[in-house]
C-alpha cells in the first residue's frame, strides 16, 4: 500500500471508532469509511490519497473568500498573541469585537447598528428567539409570542433554530419542535405551482402567512423568519412578488421580520446581503458563514434600531450570552475577510462579471435530459434532477437520484450537494470565469455519468 492508502485507513478506523459525525448515514460510513480532506487552496480541496476536488459548496457554503487566505490566518495569529481571549460580559469589551461591530454597522442597511455575537448561525437562531420574545415582553406585549417559519427550512441545529426549521426529520428527533412556531409553505414554485404563473403563486404563498396571523390573532405574533433564498431548504428561489408581500404582511400586522443571512449575506447573491437583493427591511438578522469565511467559528445577530432602542431605553439586561461571544481572534479574522472583501471588490465582481457568468453557463445545463429546471443568483445555484422533463415528473422515493449524482460528483472531481433530487452549488466568490468553464463541464460529466447510474 502507498504511504497515502496507509494514512487513510489509518484516520478511517480511528474515525469509526470514536467519531459521531452530524448529518452521516452511520452504517454507510462504518461500511465504505470517511472521506478525509486533508488541504485546500483557492477553490480546490485535496483529500488524504492525493485526490483534487473542486468544491463547489465552499465548505458548507461558506469558505466565501476561497481557500489559502494567508491574510485571514496572520489576523488570527496576531491577534491570539496579543489578546487570545477576552469576554463582552459584564460591561467589558476588547479592540477586535468593538472594531468587527463597528464595520457591520457600515456594511449592513442604515436601520441595522447593533450586532450580538454568537459563534455559529444556531446560536444566532436562538439569540434571536430570545432578543425578539423580550422585546415583545418591553414592549409590552407579552402575547406577542408566536414564532412562523416554513417547511423545508433551516435555521440550524440548536433547540430553538431546529425547531423553527422545517425539516420534519429534524423535528422527528427530539420532540421539535418547541411550542410556539408555526410553519407554512415555501414559496418551491417548480414543485408546488401547478398551473400558476410564478407571480400568481409568489403572491398566494405569501398570503398564507397574513392567513396563518389572522387565525392566530395578530396579538399572538411575534415574527416571521425566512432565508431570501432558502437555501439548505432546496435553493428554492422565490417569485419576484414574495417578499414585497411578505414585507407588506408583517408592516400591516406589526409582526417583526426576521431574515436569515447565514448563507445569503457577505456576498453570495452578489450584494451584500440577501436583504440588499430583494429590498427588505429586516428588524433581525441573524448572520454567521460567509462572516469570517468559516476560518474561524463566529455568528451574529444584527438588530434594528427599533429593536436595540427599546432594550437601551429600558436599561435591559439581557440575560443571554455565550462565554465565546466576541472572541477576538475570530473578530479579527472577519474584520480581515471583510476587509478584502472590500477592497478587492468581491461582491461587486459576483454581481457584474462572474455571477452573470455563472448564471448563463448555468442556465445552459437545462438542456440536459435530466435536469426539470436551473435556478439561483449570483453564486447560489441549483438544478432539480426528475424523472421525465416534459411531464414534470419527480422521482421516487424522493431524494433517491440525488444521493447518487452526489456520490458520482465526490469520486469524479466535485463537491456538489444534494438536497432531496436539487443538486446545488455555492462556490467560493472568488472563482474566476475559467474556473466557471471548469465547474460546468465536472457538472455535465457527472450528469451524464448518474443518467448511466439511474
Ligand atoms: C448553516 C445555517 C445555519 C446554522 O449555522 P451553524 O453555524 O451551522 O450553526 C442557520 N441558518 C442558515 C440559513 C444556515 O444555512
């Protein structure tokens, strides 16, 4: 065996050994063992026998500033020279938290200047459930509880971002989901449309939460949350009339909005954030990922004026926090992503040059025989395998072909994610237009290759 085979099955039988792993068929694993990445430049990743892969979900759809950043991992060395850890408890505060809270001010909408850090999106979920029930309590309010969501969502892994996420088989473990949230129908026109035109039914979807308020009596309602684009729910891209009416819904009946920037925000739609793409005016905004490239575990919640001036008037204390909120190293590492990504014009260069690219070689993979239907912006993009084009036909068991390209697309070169029969991408922002050419055709190879398989 070559030294790399050894090193794999060395790390393989430690892993099943002592390893739980989130979101793993336990059995497959223990069967054909894991796959150890071991490096990763740019937009490629190397696993342990020497294998190139393009990955083409940075990470888990946040390595945003590509792989390699030298720039990211001195911030971090300097700053765990200087100061590796202090906390924001009790009145204190230290140089990287106040100067990472300052420049989210400048780079979120004007309404948004107050962040409270977390270290992953969940924990931003959950800090927000709490920030928007006591706001409701000082605002006097108590009432005001009632939590809607969608099906198909994600909001991550904790008690309260589980449960306001759709996933039944999350809420199957665990008895989720908590009381208190309701949940109604994404706005998946490629599924659920029938003969609707996308408008039509953007606006009917988005009428079942002013249906859902008013059964619920609008005095029980404390907030709707929503990606801009759900995105782990299946890069169900919503019609153009959604979110107005969304909006307009949750202004009339005095129901806070709460979007979900965790995969959207620092970029990938090519603004940055998804608020920016689709005008809305979020009263929270929970934000991790893309915020520090995932070099570093940090998350947060950015909270409006209207939210924070009624804890400050009040002389709330807010008793939430987490010993590792604010840690400086990580806000030095996302005070230096955000730093290039300003200055080398990242997210405009996603909006003009590279994401129309990617959207047009993209939208060519429609011809495919298997592909229903390409959707997404800027540089979050998906494509529904079915069954039969012309008749819309899905397959079953649902989810069933799109294990299978994803496993044709790990052993030949790419990293692309299925969700249910929705194959999809959310590659670095920093690819480049040869590298889009590149991504298309690993993409068209491992089409044609799961057409064979199925
Ligand atoms: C990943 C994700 C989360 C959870 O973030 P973690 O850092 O994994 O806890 C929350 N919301 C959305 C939209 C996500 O994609």
């Amino acid at each position: 065996m070559s030294d790399a085979a050894i090193n794999t099955s060395h790390w393989q039988a430690i892993d099943r050994a002592h390893h739980l792993h989130p979101f793993s068929d336990t059995k497959a694993l223990a069967q054909e063992g894991c796959r150890v990445i071991t490096r990763a430049d740019d937009i490629y990743i190397w696993d342990s026998d020497g294998n190139r892969l393009l990955d083409g979900m940075a990470g888990l759809w946040c390595v945003n500033i590509g792989y390699g950043r030298k720039e990211l991992a001195d911030a971090a060395h300097r700053q765990l020279l200087e100061l590796p850890y202090y906390n924001n408890f009790f009145k204190t505060s230290a140089p990287s938290a106040i100067e990472l809270a300052g420049l989210l001010a400048q780079v979120t909408a004007p309404h948004l200047n107050h962040v409270f850090f977390t270290n992953s999106g969940s924990e931003a979920n959950d800090t927000m459930f709490r920030l928007v029930r006591r706001y409701w309590d000082l605002a006097g309010k108590p009432d005001k509880e009632v939590f809607i969501s969608r099906e198909h969502a994600y909001h991550g892994s904790t008690i309260a971002a589980a449960s306001l996420g759709g996933m039944k088989p999350m809420h199957e473990q665990g008895h989720l989901p908590i009381p208190g949230i309701r949940h109604i129908a994404p706005p998946y026109w490629y599924r659920d449309g029938g003969d609707m035109s996308p408008e039509e039914f953007g606006t009917a979807c988005a009428r079942r939460l002013e249906e859902e308020i008013n059964a619920l009596g609008a005095d029980r309602v404390a907030a709707f949350i929503g990606e801009p684009i759900q995105s782990a729910g299946g890069l169900i891209v919503p019609p153009e009339t959604y979110w107005p009416e969304i909006q307009r819904i949750c202004s009339e009946h005095d129901v806070l909005l709460v979007v979900d920037e965790v995969i959207c925000g620092f970029g990938r739609l090519g603004t940055w954030f998804g608020s920016d793409y689709y005008n809305l005016q979020p009263d929270l905004m929970p934000i991790a990922k893309g915020l520090s490239s995932g070099y570093l575990p940090i998350g947060g919640v950015m909270v409006a004026d209207r939210v924070a001036d009624l804890f400050i008037a009040e002389g709330e204390q807010f008793a939430h926090g987490f010993t590792y909120s604010g840690h400086p190293a990580a806000c030095a590492v996302a005070i230096a992503n955000i730093g290039i990504m300003r200055d080398e014009n990242i997210v405009e260069n996603v909006r003009d040059n590279t994401g129309p690219y990617l959207e047009q070689r993209w939208n060519e993979l429609a011809q495919h025989p298997l592909v229903g239907e390409t959707r997404g912006v800027g540089f979050l993009r998906g494509l529904e395998l079915v069954k039969n084009k012309r008749e819309r036909e899905f397959f079953d068991p649902v989810g069933s072909a799109g294990q299978i390209c994803r496993d044709i697309c790990f052993d030949n070169g790419l990293v692309m994610r299925a969700i249910r029969d929705t194959m999809a991408i959310s590659p670095p922002l920093t690819m480049t237009r040869e590298q889009v050419d590149e991504l298309i055709e690993l993409v068209c190879n491992c089409l044609d290759l799961t057409a064979k398989a199925l």
